[in-house]
C-alpha cells in the first residue's frame, strides 16, 4: 500500500497463493520450497523497489 498526499493506493502482485501457504504477519509465503523462495524473492525485490521509489520521490520533494 502507498499513500501519497494523504491517498492510499493499493497495487496487486498478480500472484495467487493460497491462504494456509501465506503468513500474513510476514508478508510472504510460509515454507522452503522453491515456489516459495521465488515468490518471496519476488516480494522482497517488489518492496525494495517501492522503497527506493519512495526514497526518491521524498528527496525531489525537499
């Protein structure tokens, strides 16, 4: 989720992962299997580029 001026934006993955394989506290799929290290390869990517986008919008804003 990313709020920008006080607006909240949700953007989907697009992956599907059924609820009993997901930790909803960690954000990411429980397990070691390979389908799971991808997918949370994925996630941890995704979320590393949405902190550096946000990083630098901040930046330009100062």
């Amino acid at each position: 989720m990313i709020t920008i001026d006080g607006k909240r934006l949700e953007i989907s993955s697009k992956t599907h992962v059924e609820s009993l394989k997901l930790s909803s506290e960690a954000g990411k799929m429980k397990g070691n299997s390979e389908e799971a290290r991808s997918l949370n390869s994925f996630l941890d990517v995704t979320k590393g580029s949405a902190y550096y986008n946000q990083k630098d919008l901040m930046q330009g804003c100062l």
